[in-house]
C-alpha cells in the first residue's frame, strides 16, 4: 500500500524526491542524532495526487491522525488542549529549495480557548496573544485568500493609535484586541469564521501548502530556475518551538562558511526575541552570530558543534536555521547552501585541501555559468565618487541602472529595454517578477540571510542588503543617503555586490580578476583565495576532459585572447566577416561585374587583404588547428537596403534629377538576387557552386598566408571548411576545385600546401546522409545554429523575439533549442551523422561551432554524443574547457 506520510525518524536524506529537501534534511538530522523538534512529512506523492484530482488521496487523513497521535503522546500533548496546548508548524518543502515561494503556516492549535493555556503555561500572555495573532494572520491570508493588506492595515493602525513604533511595543491586551479585529476581517471577506477546530487548520494548511504548488510566483520562479511543473511540494509538519519567549530565546540562520565569499568559519545573522520568519523577512535588523557567543555561549558552543558535524556529514557548505528556546537549541532546518560563484569555487577547493572531497569531486561544485559570472566586468572604484551608502555585499558583481521602488515598474521598464535597480527596504516573495526584471536588488533591511540576499544569491543576480543609512521612501518612490542626496526614480545608481557599496550614477567597469588571471597569469584581486580556486578547477579540468575546446574567432586579436584562455585551435573562422566595413565596396564591385575580366578585377582586390588576415590568424594560432570556413551568407548582405535605394532614386525623380547611375544598377542587383527565404537560398556551398572565381579567390588567400607563414619559419595548420552541404555531390564539386588551387599554389610557391577539406552538418539532409558525405570530408563540424533553424523550421532571426516567451510559458520547451541543444531532435540527427560518419571513416574529425559549444549543458552532450571538440566564442572557452571536463567525471 502506498504510504503518504513519513515520521522523520524514518526517513533520510536519500529521500529527498518523496520528502522534499527540508523534509529529508530533517530526517537525517534526526538521524544524526541533532536536536530536532519532532514532527513527520506528507510526501510529494500525496501532493501530486492532491494536485491531480484537486483533493487529497484516499486515507491521507487517517495516516496524518496517526501520526499525530503518536506525536502528541511523545510530547505529552494534544493538538487543542485547552491547557499546555501542542502548537505544529506546517511548512512546504520541495525537492528542491525554492525559497519563500511556497507557503508556511505558523502555531496551528491555537484557539479563544487554548490562547489562554499557552498563555498560563508560558507564564507569558503577550507571547500567546503575540502567538495566536500571527497564526489568524498568516492562515487567512494564505489559507482562507484574504489580502494580506487587510492585516497589515489594521496592525499599522492599532500601532499608531497606541503610538508603538513597533509590534514589540504592544501589550498583551493590544493584541488580543488585534486577533479580534483579524478574526472581524475574515469572516467579511472570507465569509466564513477563522475555524477553531484544531484538526481543520491542520488540514486546511497542509491543502493550502500543497496548492502553492501551483501559486504564481512559485511558477515563476521554477521557470526561471529550470525546476520541473509536475514534482509536487511535500508538507512538513513539526512540533513549534518558540524563539520569541523571552530573552533567552531567539532565532538565527547560519552558514558552515561565508556564502558570499566562501570564507572559512561560522557565519549567520542572529535575532534574539524573535521567529524564524523575523529573520528571514528582514523586518527588524539581525545581529551577526558572533553576539550570540556573548549572549548565550551555551547554546553558540552547541551551534558550533552541530554544525561542524553537518558539515563533515554532508562535506559541503550547510545552511541552517535554528531557534534557541528559553536556553534550548533546535535545529529547525537544515541544506547543502546556495553560494554565489566566488564562495562555490573557494569552498570547492578548500574542501579539497581540507581532504573532505576530492579534486574530481571539487570539479562537480563548481560549473560553467558561475565561471561566466565571474568573468563579467566589476566597478573601477578609482574612478567613482564615494559611495551614498555601505550595505552587506550579499550576492557579487557590478550593476549600473536606474533605481524603481517596486517590481510593478522594474517588470515594465524592464520591458521596455531599459536596466533598472530595484530598491526596496526589504524584498518578500511577491517582488520576484521585479527582482529577475531588474540588474541589481538592494534594500535598507536584512541580512546576508533575509530573502532578498537568498534569492539573489540564488539567480546570480547583483544584490546588496542591509543598506541601513538609505531611507527608502517607496511610496515618495525615493530614497535618501546620510548626506542628503536623493535619488528618485529613474535616476541611475550603481550597485556593487562584491563589497556592498551604493553609488549615485554610473561608476564605470574594469575586468574581473578573473578574466585579468584567464588573460594574463595576474593573481592580484578577487576575493581571498578565488584566483587559486579557479586556476585549480580548470587545471583539473584539463587533466579530465576527452573534448577539446577551439574558439569562433576571426580577426587575429580574438585569436590571440582565444588562446590566452586556453583555446587549442579556431574551429570556425567566419570569413564573410572580413568582408564588412571598406571592404563591401569591393563585394559590391564583384557582384556587379558585367563579365569575367571585371569579376576577376575585383576578386584580385579583395585577394590581399583576405590573405593578410589569414597570415594574422595563422600567427597568432600558430602550431594549432585554424578551420576556415568558405563564406556562407548569402551576397545580397553585402549591398545596400532595397527600400533605401528605391526610396533615393525616387526622390532623384520626384526632383526632375536623373537617378545616380550607381544607384540604379545597385537597385537592379539588388532586384535581382531578391529572395523570399534568404536562409535557405542562395548561400553556403550553394555560393562557391554558382558564382564564379569566389571560392577560389578564398582558397588562393588561405595557401598563399599558408606558404608565407611557412616560409617565415611557422607552423601553420589551415583546415578548408565547406558550409551548407545537403548533399555529397556538392562537396564532391566544391572540394576539386578547392584542391585545384591548392595544388597550384603549392606549385607556385614551392611549399606543399595540405589543407584538410571538411563540412559543416547544419542540414538534416547532411546528418541524415553523413556516411556518404564522409567519403568527401576529412572533418566534420555541426553548425547548430542553422542545423537548429531549419530542424524546427525556426527562422532563427526571427522567433526567439516574436514568440519563444509564450512556448516557453505553455512548456513547449524550457530552454530556447538556440541557446542549449535540443537532444531529442537536433541532438538525434547529431547522433546519427557522428555514428555514420564515423562509420564511413574511421578517423574523421567532428566538432560543433554553432553558440551551443559554448553552452554548458550542450558541452556535457557533445561530450557524450563522442564528439572530438567544441568551438565557441572566446569568452566561453573557458566556461566550455570547464563543462568539459565535468561532463568527463
Ligand atoms: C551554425 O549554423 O551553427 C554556424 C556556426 O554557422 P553560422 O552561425 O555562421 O550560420
Ligand atoms: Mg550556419
């Protein structure tokens, strides 16, 4: 029989797809013998059925019963009780976190009878009424759906009658007063009294947990973080604990080590007096964990020692949360934490030192995109006026743009292509459409633990917190700095997470100490210890990975950065780039040409200046692979706009002048190598079959560059690359001519001149016929870009605009095919070609230079897909040398 519900004695963190993370966490802390309140888990399963038929399965109710009993008999309590009543709290918990997204409910068990109970045991009646306040609150808002404002309104308004600046300032009877008012509140807009069944709030919790499964921001942040629609959330329910029973109490988030930065040592935020929700709210100012040492230094040992033991238990970075109750401590949660990319590649290699994981195993800490993150540019600081304000430096980097005081306006300028930075005293749950809208997050409040920095942290968004000297005025939509500057909305500032600093306007950017590490060996900057942790992981890396990394590079400066950051060779060098800028005159002068002599004419100008590049190239790559590929686009990209054109004739006419005679014989060009589908006409091999002397003029400047380079001493490897073959008979055609010129230039020059002649598979017809086109190419490289436009019938200049938001939304896929590769699809047609390829000739070479080299979950098929190199552009070669070597392990 199928079992729903799981004491967390039973469980482990194994678990975690049935319990969820927090679920299985507990467990195995239980496990581990930590304190733990008591308390079982109703599994994932159970939601799934609960979101699938829109009730709960069958028996649910009487397994939840239980285990209740049995939980109320350990604790010597009933959920009710009119006297020492047993208070449960209600949590979700997912596989995996999605923090503040989904719902929690606080206290269930209170009611106008038990309130007094609690208040008698505890000795402490604003603590029941503080209690019991919280849970009408929290269950109809979240349960019985009334706006939350309703709450907040009333509370703000008993506050100012009473003159409390803060809830601490009201007394018992204050609140009492308050849950009256609450109580009033729901039942005339929930219709309905707050029920004051015990079991009914158990059960209505747990239901609503379950249906925020599918809430709103939920949703949201599972499509931006790539989490499964259908996992389903588990529910928690514990035994309370209560950190705001005195001074003695307290509540607290801590880390094994700096999140931020991966510094070593215990790290957290602090709230004496306070619930756990206090702290993660940021709604009153933590203190650093370090004062609990001082306060309490029984309970900090305690800490110290649980946590060094979670640490070795999990052999990563643990996050916690914990409640310190009259003197006692619980462990209220716990996780392997999120960190920002700094602190991943630190902490990798210092568990690495420390001999709690391998290097192998530090490799698959870290990955490709939090290397791409660290590579992004940071502030000059030099070059910037003071900063208005300090805060924590919760999640790095630099972001410049303009300040907006809610998510409403950083979704829509967002929208409207402009950066913005969202400010706000402290972000909840409800600001994450604004916060993935906007460069930066900073708030005035919370911790290095408060939302905000978590869920920061947790998209590598730029975030500072705690910017407590800001006085941010959300409803003036301003905020003002200690020295009086005011910035309003719109106006540019620019945040610096890596340090926390604030600035008014644009600071300008200088490159990381990463990329200045990756570009030239310097170790200077950075956090402590990074520049190592870096220079560790990809030397592993290397020693790992079977793929090799090339770069898309086509000017000899982005060949020389290439290899500076590790690329062995250019796998795609574009040469219809080297066409642009002056040079398109003399394109244009080749497709107009009347007849040969012209054509050649032109041809003969643009021969030197492509075999200078080439000579640049073969330098700068020297003694290392260069794949040219023969140009693809098709020509007419090379003349001017038709409606331009026609738009200046006219006009010559509308004044009575004769048109430019240039321009209408462009026009008539133009005219006449119109297409309907560019994309799929006359371009790629298509070209060098129909227009002649063009391939030749390529192939003359590639053996001419080869034999000088030769001649001077180096050692060039030059690779002739055939673009958009359907067919093997095209390549067949393309290749003797090819090999013509080579062999009349190794004649003249008197170097032998040995280029291998491969294609790209960017067709299905070339991947679906790829044993026979083998038997013409000694190297095959996929161009996904095109073999994914024309696989899906994409246009890929037009879709990802017009309409992949709304595919994404409806799930059709969940990432764009353009960006990672489509395995199922275009990854078949990769499979087929590289195995009938491979079949045809055994020795033959296969890379992808489309953008999915550089893609970290592309690399890791490719590798699998047996591919011998992936090729992409500069910048990602070292994220790609990375994946590869993960994708090895
Ligand atoms: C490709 O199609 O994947 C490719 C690399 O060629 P291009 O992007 O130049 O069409
Ligand atoms: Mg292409």
């Amino acid at each position: 029989m199928v079992r729903y519900v799981y004491d967390f004695a039973e469980g482990d963190r194994s678990m975690a797809g049935l319990l969820g993370g927090k679920g299985a966490n507990l467990a195995e802390m239980t496990r581990l013998g930590l304190p733990v309140p008591p308390g079982f888990t109703v599994t994932t399963e159970a939601c799934r059925v609960f979101l699938d038929t829109g009730g709960e399965p069958p028996g649910l109710w009487r397994e939840v019963s239980g285990r209740l009993a049995a939980l109320e008999s350990a604790a010597g309590r009933r959920l009710g009780q009119p006297e020492d009543p047993l208070l449960l709290s209600v949590r979700s918990g997912a596989r995996f976190s999605m923090p503040g997204m989904m719902e929690t409910i606080l206290d269930i068990g209170l009611d106008d009878e038990s309130v007094h109970g609690l208040a008698e045991v505890s000795g402490d009646e604003r603590f029941a009424w503080d209690s019991y306040r919280r849970l009408v609150q929290m269950f109809g808002s979240t349960v019985m759906g009334v706006d939350s404002a309703h709450f907040e309104r009333a509370l703000a308004a008993l506050k100012e009658a009473r003159g409390a600046p803060d809830d601490v300032h009201l007394d018992a009877g204050d609140l009492a007063r308050l849950v009256g008012t609450f109580k009033e509140l729901i039942r005339g807009e929930a219709g309905e009294p707050f029920p004051q069944s015990p079991t009914e709030q158990l059960r209505r919790a747990v239901r609503a947990v379950f249906a925020s499964w599918n809430g709103e921001r939920a949703r949201l942040y599972r499509r931006r973080e790539r989490i499964p629609d259908d996992l389903g959330t588990a529910v928690n329910v514990q035994r309370m604990v209560f950190g705001n029973l005195g001074s003695d109490s307290g509540s607290g988030v801590a880390f094994t080590r700096d999140p931020a930065t991966g510094r070593a040592g215990l790290y957290g935020d602090y709230l004496p007096v306070a619930q756990g929700e206090d702290v993660v709210a940021g709604i009153r100012n933590t203190v650093p964990l370090t004062e609990l040492e001082r306060l309490d230094p029984t309970s900090y040992a305690r800490l110290r020692g649980h946590m060094d033991t979670l640490e070795r238990h999990y052999r990563d970075l643990c996050d916690i949360e914990f409640t310190i109750e009259r003197g006692t401590l619980w462990m209220l949660q716990t996780r392997v934490g999120k960190r920002t990319a700094d602190a991943a590649f630190v902490i990798a290699a210092q568990l690495a030192e420390e001999g709690l994981i391998t290097s192998d195993e530090a490799l698959t800490r870290v990955c490709g995109d939090q290397l791409a993150r660290l590579m992004f540019p940071r502030f000059d600081t030099s070059a910037a006026s003071d900063p208005l304000a300090a805060g924590l430096p919760a999640s790095p980097g630099a972001a410049v743009g303009a300040a907006v005081f809610d998510s409403a306006e950083a979704v829509r300028r967002a929208a409207a292509g402009e950066k913005v930075v969202l400010v706000r005293q402290e972000t909840t749950p409800d600001d994450l459409p604004g916060m993935i809208a906007a460069q930066a997050v900073l708030t005035s409040r919370g911790g290095k633990t408060s939302h905000a920095a978590v869920v920061a942290r947790g998209m590598g968004k730029v975030c500072v917190c705690g910017a407590e000297e800001l006085a941010v005025d959300a409803e003036e939509r301003r905020f003002t700095a200690p020295d009086g500057t005011v910035v309003e909305e719109g106006m540019i500032v620019s945040v610096d997470g890596s340090i926390g600093a604030v600035y008014a306007g644009p600071v300008p950017l200088r490159d990381s100490a990463v990329i200045r590490f990756l570009e030239n060996g310097s170790a200077d900057g950075g956090a402590p210890g990074l520049i190592d942790a870096v220079a560790h992981a990809l030397a592993r890396a290397d020693t790992v990975r079977r793929l090799e990394v090339r770069a898309n590079a086509d000017t000899p400066e982005d060949a020389a950065r290439a290899r500076r950051f590790g690329a062995r060779g250019i796998g795609l060098c574009r040469t219809e780039h080297m066409f642009l800028g002056e040079r398109r005159r003399l394109v244009e002068a080749m497709i107009l040409a009347g007849d040969a002599t012209g054509r050649d004419k032109a041809l003969g100008a643009l021969l030197p200046l492509q075999r200078q590049d080439f000579i640049g190239i073969f330098e700068a790559m020297d003694g290392l692979p260069v794949t040219i590929r023969l140009i693809d686009p098709p020509l007419h990209e090379f003349l001017p706009d038709r409606t331009g054109l026609a738009v200046r004739i006219a006009a010559a006419e509308a004044r009575g002048a004769a048109p430019d005679s240039h321009d209408t014989e462009l026009l008539d060009a133009v005219n006449r190598m119109h297409e309907e589908n560019p994309m799929l006409g006359l371009r790629g091999v298509r070209l060098g079959l129909i227009v002649p002397g063009l391939v030749a003029m390529q192939v003359r400047a590639i053996a001419e560059a080869f034999a000088q380079r030769t001649k001077a001493g180096g050692s060039p490897e030059a690779e002739i690359m055939v673009p958009l073959v359907g067919a093997v008979e095209e390549l067949r055609i393309e290749r003797e001519e090819v090999e013509r010129v080579l062999a009349e230039v190794s004649q003249e020059s008197g170097v032998p001149v040995r280029c291998p002649v491969g294609t790209m598979i960017e067709l299905p017809r070339a991947a679906l016929t790829a044993g026979r086109i083998a038997e013409e190419a000694e190297f095959f490289s996929f161009g996904t870009n095109d073999l994914t436009q024309t696989t899906w019938g994409f246009s890929r200049d037009d879709v990802e605009a017009a309409f992949f938001s709304a595919y994404l939304d409806k799930g059709i896929f969940a990432a764009s095919p353009f960006e990672t590769i489509d395995r199922e699809g275009v990854g078949r047609l990769v499979r087929i070609a590289v195995e009938e390829g491979r079949a045809a000739r055994p020795d033959l070479k296969i890379g992808v230079c489309g953008e999915h080299g550089g893609d970290p979950d592309s690399v890791h098929f490719f590798h699998t897909a047996g591919l011998d190199y992936v090729s992409c552009s500069p910048f990602r070669v070292p994220v790609a040398r990375l994946e590869a070597g993960r994708a090895a392990l």
